[in-house]
C-alpha cells in the first residue's frame, strides 16, 4: 500500500489488456473495409456490440446485497480515560438498501442463460441472421464474414469488460454507499484509548466489535477521510501488518499529525520492528507544541519512554533521559505509567553500570512508590518484574529480588 492506489498492477495489467483488444478489433475493421462509409457504419456496430456485451456482464457481475448481515452494535462504551457519549444506536436507519437492481440482473441472467442453452443448437442459424442483416447495411453478402466477426469479438470484449470492471469497481462503489460508517461507529474507534503496555487490555468488547465490523471493509471501499478510522481499527483487531501500511500512509499525506506517528509507532512495535516504532515515537515528541492536547503529550513521552526499554542495552539511557525532560515540562506530572517505565529504566540502569547501582535503586525505589501512590493497580505490574516468571520478557526489577525496601513495598 504505497499512497492509496485505487487500482492494484494485476487489475491495471487487465484494464490494458481489455482496452488493447478492443483497439485492435476496432482498428482491424476500420482497415478491412475499403469505402469510409462503410467504415463508419461497421464502426457503429462494434459500439453496439460492446454495449450489448458490457450489459450483459453488468448483469453478470452486480454484488449482492446481504439482506441477513448482523445489525449494527450498540455504542456506550468507555475507553481508559475518554468517554463515548451515550447513544440508543448506531444511528440506524428505517430505510432499506434497494435491491431492484440486483433482483432484475438475477432474472435477466437466468432468463439469459436459460434461453442460451434452449436455443443452443439454433446458434449458428441466429448469428448467420444477424450478421446477414448487419451486412446489407455494409455492402451485402461480401461483408457477411466481417459481419459475423464484429458480433463475436466485440460482444465478447464487452461482457468480459462489463463484468471485470463491474467486479473490480462496482462492487466496492456499493459497499461505499451501503456500509458507510456511522458517526457513533467513527466515535467509539476514534475515542478509543491505545495503552502501549497493554493493547490487548485497552478497549471494551463493544468496541472491539465496532472495530471488527469496520476492519472487514476492503481498503478500496474505504473513504479517504475514514481511513485514520480503519486504520486504528486494523490496530484494535491486531492486523497490525494492515495497520502500519495504513498509518505509512497517512503519514506520507500528514507527516505533522501527531496522533498518526504515534499509532504508527505502536503498530510497527507490535509488528515487532521495535527500532522504528522507537523513531516514530521520537519525531511524535518533536512536533509536540505549546498548543499540544496534554493528554496526546502525555501519551508521546509514555510511548517513547515505553519503547526505548525494548530496543537496544542501553536503551534505559533514552528512557530516563525522556523522562527527565518530561519532568521539567511545565505543568506536567508523570503518570502512573511513566513511572513504572522508570522504575523499569533505573532496574535496567543497576543491572548493566554497577558503580550506579545505588543511584539506580533508589530512584527505582522512589518510581514505584510514587506509581502505587497514584494507581494501585500498577503493583501486580511492578511485582511481575520484580518477581519475574523464568522465561518473562519483563524482568527489570529482579535485580532488586532480594532488597529489603522491594520486599517491604511489593511482597
């Protein structure tokens, strides 16, 4: 997904082909025929052909409608620390999708198929007649050939290219128009929270359905002003490749928005390619302004303090040094997480520089307090790392297993 292509190069590769072989037939029969009026006439047939051919695999290749699809969630659900206002439903709609198109390309496809294989055996008779009366306005009989070859090729070029491009485009147009998303559906995905140590934990059922829902809609049915909707829903449902190509793109078209480089930096850490997420979470800081959302700040220095933690051994280095300058933003105070990153950072910072250890402890000591103190919950987090199982990823307090101070504030 390199920008938002509307076509993929197989359906490009495709479209020529079509258009190829409908210039060479037209070109054959302009250079065939000798007199320039019957040129034009024969010229007119070939239009009349593709158009019978283009509608009939129109027909052929309409979408259905699925008239028994789920109904819509209810939306009321609230995410970490937003909230989704109260709504009855997903703005649901008296009205139905008008299906009479569908329902009349069903008869007609059946009736054209039916009458097909009845009138098999006669085939050759109703080609001969109508190239027979297409010939007499050609000049008769000696053009009765060409005749019968404009009906073949070009009706035969126009249903492979009504029903192809109908497949390729029609389709999608409709899911456009069908399955566009409701403002309650944008809101519950839009407002979700993303907690970068826990995705999986981050949202409510109801709104994993939403985002569900919104993830099984083809790329090229979504609107360009839907995509940082089906994107995040993409990260929700954890297809994290899809995600990360959405949110690439987004960024190529908005480099400055802060709240796509984050989202990309999540994906891309889940994606497990933990060096750039680092990267993203850092240029996320750096267009951080006076006029910033403190919430959306808060969320930049807990992504890159969380991030710097897994990419490198002295990734701690980073994470403190974050820290620090977050710390002397004014009016700023670290979040629960935040701390905990740091008491993970100065765990790591005692582990690998010995002379620090006792710098290290003590300000590892001061972050977990002050966590516990702000949020409780965190003390299972923190007690996890300090008492890791053998194979956990997050061991940066085990260091302290056996200090007097972690056993009186976390056993």
């Amino acid at each position: 997904m390199n920008g938002r292509e509307e076509i993929s190069p197989i359906e490009e590769k495709v479209l020529y082909g079509l258009g190829t072989f409908t210039g060479l037939g037209i070109a054959i029969v302009f250079f065939v025929l000798p007199d320039w009026r019957q040129t034009y006439i024969a010229i007119l047939w070939t239009l009349a052909c593709l158009a019978v051919g283009h509608l009939i695999g129109f027909l052929f290749g309409i979408p259905r409608v699925n008239k028994g699809g789920p109904s819509t969630p209810q939306v009321n659900a609230s995410q970490g620390s937003g909230h989704i206002p109260n709504t009855s439903a997903s703005e649901t709609t008296p009205y139905e999708v008008n299906t009479n198109l569908q329902d009349i390309s069903d008869w007609l496809t059946k009736i054209i198929v039916g009458l097909g294989l009845i009138e098999l055996n006669k085939s050759y008779t109703h080609l001969q007649t109508a190239a027979t009366f297409i010939s007499t306005s050609l000049g008769g009989n000696s053009t009765l050939a060409i005749s019968g070859g404009i009906i073949v090729y070009f009706t035969t070029v126009g249903f492979l290219g009504g029903y192809i491009t109908t497949r390729l485009f029609l389709g999608a147009a409709f899911v456009r128009a069908d399955r566009a998303l409701s403002s309650a559906e944008k809101l519950a995905v839009e407002s979700a929270i993303i907690n970068v140590e826990d995705v999986d934990g981050s949202f409510t059922p109801k709104t994993k359905a939403i985002a569900e829902k919104i993830a099984t809609i083809p790329w090229k049915a979504v609107k360009v002003t839907e995509v940082p909707i089906w994107a995040k829903a993409k990260l929700i449902t954890r297809e994290i490749r899809e995600a990360v190509e959405a949110y690439s793109y987004l960024v190529q078209v908005d480099p400055i928005n802060i709240s796509y480089r984050l989202n990309l930096s999540q994906a891309l850490f889940e994606n497990g390619n933990r060096e750039n997420a680092l990267q993203q979470a850092k240029v996320a800081v750096g267009l951080i302004t006076e006029t910033t959302q403190r919430d959306l700040v808060d969320t930049c220095y807990k992504a890159v303090m969380y991030f710097a933690l897994y990419i490198h051994p002295d990734g701690y280095k980073e994470s403190i040094d974050y820290g620090t300058r977050f710390k002397a933003l004014p009016g700023v105070i670290l979040t629960a997480p935040m701390l905990v990153n740091l008491a993970a950072a100065y765990g790591q910072q005692a582990t690998k520089d010995k002379p620090a250890f006792a710098s290290a402890k003590i300000n590892a000591l001061e972050a977990c307090k002050k966590a516990i103190e702000l949020d409780p919950i965190w003390k299972a987090k923190l007690r996890e790392m300090w008492k890791p199982a053998p194979d956990a990823e997050d061991n940066d307090l085990a260091i302290f297993g056996n200090d007097p101070d972690f056993i009186n504030l976390l056993s």
